[in-house]
C-alpha cells in the first residue's frame, strides 16, 4: 500500500471505504437490498426517458427537463451503487486514490447539476403558473436548450476545479474514510499538507455554484404557492398545484436530507445517522422519483397506459404469427 516517503510519513495509494462494515451479519441482505434498489432506480428513469422520447404528448418543456433529470439520477446512482454492491458481496471495502477522487468527481459533478436542473424545473413551473400568457414565448425550444445545458455544464465547472486541487495533495494515514462512498471533507481530511485553502475553496465554490440554484428554486415556489393562493376557485388551485407538487416533493426530499446531512453537529454519535441520511439523496432519492412523477402525475400515467397497452398488443400479434 506504501509506495513513498512523504517527509516523515508514507504516502498511502488506497483508502478503506469502511461502509456498512461494522454490520457483518447484514452483508448478504444489505447487498440484497441496494441490488433491488439499483434495479429499481435504473428501470424506472429509463422507462420516464423512453415515455418522454417516444410519446409526442410529452414533447413539452416540463418532461423535456424531467427526460434531462431521470438520466442525471440513472448516472447518479451508478457511481456509488455497483461499487458498494461489489464491496458488500466480495467484502473487499479499498478503492485506489485515483478511483476515490473519479467516484467523488462525477458524484459532486452530478449532484451539483441536479441542484442546477431542479431549479430550471421550479423556474419552468413558476413560468406556467405565474405568467401562463407568456408562457410559449419565454420557454421555447431555444430556451430550454440552453437551460439544460447551462446545468450540465455549471454543474461540472465548480467540481472540476475543485478535483484538480485535489489531485495535487498527496494522502498518508489513516487511508480510512468512514463512509460508503468518497465524500470531499473526509477525503481533505486524510491529506498530509495544508488543507486550509481547498476547504476555503470548497466553501467558496458551493457558494457560488449551489446556493443561486437554490435560492433560485426556494424563490419560485414563494412565488408559486402566492399565486396559487390568490386563485379564487378550489378547483383551479388544486389543478394549479398538481402540476408542481411532484417536483416540489422531490426538491424537498432532496435539500431536507442534504442538508440534514451537513448541518448535523459532528459527533462520532451521529455517524451512522449520517450514513443513513445520505442513502436519502444519494441512492433512494434517484429510485423515488420516477415512482412520484408517475404516481402524481396524469400525464405520465396516460403515457406508460398506451405504451403498455402497445406492447401487449405488439406481443399477441407475434404470438399469432408464431
């Protein structure tokens, strides 16, 4: 594991992902557990992708965005899942340095556009319900191009440049990191040298690249929920709030439990209660989603009825040719 002297201490070229480790007796069911989930999560985003390609009634901007979030969670939860399932199953927790900093680039890469593409979807409903008239107008095609776009590329900006700091530290022991995937703070952790300036641009880059988006998204739903409220009719209201309460059950899963996470004191106490928040956000939070955006929403629900209804027919027609 040693390979060079660093001063008077030993570089390390592998962290110990301890996980869910201290549950031996649970290594067969929790893997058993996170496999269905994993199943779950990429069955049910890829059938919302195919719904929003393939039905012409959900070439709007709303599923345009919901298509652009199904595949961000379908990556998102590919780059923890199969890593801890295989740790689980052959109990083999050590992952090489630079296979923790990739985990950890493409994890924060795409939890930070997810920040992005949740508040492009707040905004999109603020449009629809705040200024129903313009609506057309101001979320076209072009538009809506850029907006998801825009996500993508903010969202791997701000973790790009904070990997590329992180490639120059070099780590000695402990090669411990107390969780069950390379999260950025126990990871500087872990470094030899001065870690003042990466946390300093840590702090600085979620400022920058993760509260506008939030701020944005916390915004549009005061605005939202004010219109809604105005709105004299029951009816109307309740038809108003049934085109945002999935995604606002999604955004609300998603921050509450993000931010629960980092907010909590840091006592050795609530170690385990962290792990367990962080499942929220980071592996049942992509399995739930398609499951609200199905459940609550019409349109949705019309199109995976036609689509099932298209394969059955499909299926007896080959069944009599045969």
């Amino acid at each position: 594991m040693a390979d060079m002297d660093w001063g008077n201490q030993t570089a390390i070229t592998e962290f110990l992902l301890l996980g869910f480790g201290d549950l031996p007796d649970l290594q067969i069911l929790l893997f058993l557990v996170f496999l269905v989930i994993y199943i779950t999560t990429l069955a049910g985003n890829i059938l919302i992708i195919v719904l929003v390609v393939a039905d012409r009634h959900l070439h709007t901007p709303m599923y345009f965005f919901l298509g652009n979030l199904s595949f961000l969670e379908t990556c998102y939860s590919s780059t923890i899942l199969p890593r801890m399932l295989a740790s689980l199953l052959t109990g083999d927790r050590t992952i090489s340095v630079s296979g923790c900093i990739t985990q950890l680039y493409f994890f924060c890469a795409l939890a930070s556009t997810e920040c992005y593409l949740l508040a492009v979807m707040s905004y999109d409903r603020y449009l629809a319900i705040c200024k129903p008239l313009h609506y057309s107008s101001l979320m076209n095609t072009r538009v809506c191009l850029q907006l998801a776009a825009g996500s993508w590329v903010n969202g791997c900006l701000a973790i790009t440049i904070f990997t590329l700091f992180m490639m120059q530290f070099i780590f000695c022991g402990p090669n411990k990191i107390d969780h069950f995937y390379c999260d950025s703070i126990p990871l500087i952790k872990l470094s030899c040298g001065d870690t003042r300036v990466i946390i300093l641009l840590d702090f600085i880059l979620a400022c920058i690249f993760t509260l506008p988006p939030f701020l944005l998204t916390l915004t549009s739903y005061v605005c939202i929920i004010t219109t809604i409220l105005r709105i004299p009719s029951t009816t109307r209201r309740q038809k108003a709030f049934s085109t945002c309460s999935s995604h606002l059950i999604v955004v609300t899963i998603f921050y509450g439990t993000l931010m629960t996470v980092y907010l909590l004191p840091k006592l050795d106490t609530l170690r385990f209660l962290k792990k367990v928040l962080s499942l929220c956000y980071t592996v049942l939070t992509p399995m739930v989603n398609p499951l609200i955006y199905s459940l609550r929403n019409r349109e949705v629900k019309e199109a995976l009825h036609k689509a099932v209804s298209k394969y059955v027919t499909f299926t007896r027609n080959i069944a009599n040719l045969i």
